[in-house]
C-alpha cells in the first residue's frame, strides 16, 4: 500500500448502480450512452456501504466541463484533496477479483476514513484503488 495525496478536488458524473456487484456493467454503460466525449474523460468507481450491509456503487466519469451532471441529468460526486490510503491493481480485467483483495487490504488499514466514499481509479489497464485517510 502506499499513499497518495490527491492536490485538486474533482467533480465527477455518476450513475448509481441497481445492485452490487451485478449491476456495475449496466452503470457504466449507461454513463457511456448518455455522455459526451468519453474517450477524452477518466473513469472512476465510487462505492460506499449503505449502512444494512451492502454496497452502493456508482459509476463515474471526470466532467470536461461545470455542472454537466446537472445538464445530463445525473449525479454528482467530488473526490475531494487530501491524503488517500492506495492499492494499485495491474491489469485487472484479467482478474477483477483482485480489486476486492485490495479494498480488503484498505479496509483494515487503522487510518482509512469510514465516512468517506472507497474510490476506484481506472488508468489504461491498471485501477488504483483508494480510501481516504483519516
């Protein structure tokens, strides 16, 4: 694990996912049909617990753009400066499993901030997985 500080707050336009893990294709594939310019953004995962148990997961994109999450009439979210508690996953698509390995990691992390989104960071074909650090 290392540490990452993030120097910049960054908004972001989100599509919430009907059922974790299951339904995190259809987000992000409902992102990708109804916004602009999606080869020009960087994509990200916002996952927190809803407080019975589960997970709500919300797909995203950086805006290019203010307000775009109101303008497509989607959510919003900024991932806000600071320091972040990371966990790179190499190529992941050969085996997603490893992104939960690795919030796992974080999550036991003594210093991880529980009231603060976990964030997934897709980069090419590596994700870095993130906690905010308390």
């Amino acid at each position: 694990m290392e540490m990452i500080e993030w120097k910049e707050d960054l908004k972001l336009i989100c599509h919430t996912a009907t059922s974790f893990p299951e339904g995190i294709k259809k987000a992000f594939d409902i992102l990708q049909q109804n916004i602009p310019n999606c080869e020009r953004r960087t994509w990200y995962g916002v996952s927190s617990f809803d407080g019975n148990g589960g997970i709500i997961y919300k797909a995203a994109v950086n805006e290019l753009e203010e307000n775009e999450a109101n303008k497509y009439n989607l959510e919003s979210f900024t991932i806000t400066t600071g320091a972040y508690i990371s966990e790179t996953v190499k190529n992941w698509m050969s085996d997603p499993q490893e992104i939960e390995a690795a919030f796992k990691k974080i999550l036991a992390h003594s210093r991880m901030d529980r009231n603060f989104p976990c964030i997934e960071w897709y980069k090419k074909n590596d994700v870095i997985c993130m906690a905010r650090s308390a």
